[in-house]
C-alpha cells in the first residue's frame, strides 16, 4: 500500500526539482539584466562623449572622425556583448542541465524502494506477479540509465559544439574589425 508519507516525499522532490531549475534560471537572468545595465551605461557614457566632442567641433572633417572613432569601439563593444550573452546561456544551461541530472539520477532508486515497499504489502499469491513487476521495472531502470547515458553524451556534445560556434563567431569578428581597419587606412 502507498502511504501518504511516500506521497509527500514524492512531491518534495519534486518541489526541491522545481526550486532547483527556477534558482538557476533566476541566476542566469539576473547576470543578462546585470549586463544588460551595464552595457546601456556604458552606451550612454560613449555617446556623451562623443556627443560634446561633436558640439566643439570645428569643422564637417572632425565631426567625420569623431564618427569613425565611435562607431569602431561600437561594433567591437557589440561583439563582446554577444559573446558574454553567449556565455551567461551556456552556464545557465549547464546549471539547468545539472540540476536535471541530478534529479533524474535519484529517480530510478527512488522508483525502486517505491515499488519495493508498495509489493511488500501485496496480498499472498501474487508473488509472481509481483517479482514480473519488480523484473519490468529493472528492465526499466536500466533501460532509462542508458538513455540517460546517450542524452548526456548528446546535451556534452552539443556545449562543445555552440562553445566552439562561439569561438569561431568571435574569430570571425576580430578578423572583419581588423579587415576594415586595414581598408579605412588605405
């Protein structure tokens, strides 16, 4: 027989999963708010400057190169940005990962000693029906620990993956940046 106490340490598990992945993702957005601030501020900052420069400026050629000496910083300032979201997403999704691994490496044991405790109680006769249960929920077991396995194997793959789109992103950018320095002195 399933207990009451066996039904509400299911749900506080399930509670603790649940507070698990909303602390994670609460992190990772507070981190992209955080950037978010600081990456106006700063955009605000250079504007200003620029903005008085502009306004002592002498001749339509200064206000040009104040132009140009904006906008390069901008574009660099830009790519930056986009590698630190980049990061921020990847360790929220490897919080988030985690702590879903964590709870579903406790699930197949707790599943088990479940099983186990409600056939404990099971009338007399039903021993082979109860030892097929107990068989099928092994099979189970071992068949989700393989999968498991391959979702991890799969979820590291993928992480190596977008770290490495990331880097190649920001070698392209570096590269571009550096091509239009070269064509803007020519």
């Amino acid at each position: 027989m399933i207990s009451i106490e066996q039904v509400v340490n299911a749900q506080k598990v399930n509670a603790e999963f649940l507070f698990g992945v909303n602390s994670k993702a609460f992190e990772g957005f507070e981190k992209l708010v955080s950037l978010n601030v600081e990456a106006a501020k700063a955009a605000l900052e250079d504007l200003a400057e620029v903005s008085r420069s502009a306004l002592s400026a002498k001749s339509a050629e200064e206000v040009a190169g104040l132009q140009h000496r904006f906008l390069e910083p901008a574009a660099e300032n830009a790519a930056q940005y986009t590698r630190q979201v980049q990061e921020i997403a990847q360790e929220t999704w490897a919080a988030l990962a985690e702590v879903a691994v964590k709870s579903v490496a406790q699930s197949p044991g707790r599943l088990s000693a479940f099983v186990t405790n409600a056939f404990q109680n099971a009338p007399a006769g039903t021993e082979n029906a109860v030892e097929i249960v107990k068989s099928t929920v092994t099979a189970a077991t071992s068949a989700y620990e393989g999968m498991q396995k391959a979702a991890s194997d799969v979820f590291g793959a993928n992480m190596q993956a977008l770290a490495a789109a990331g880097s190649v992103a920001q070698a392209n950018g570096k590269d571009k940046a550096a091509d239009r320095r070269t064509n803007r002195a020519h």
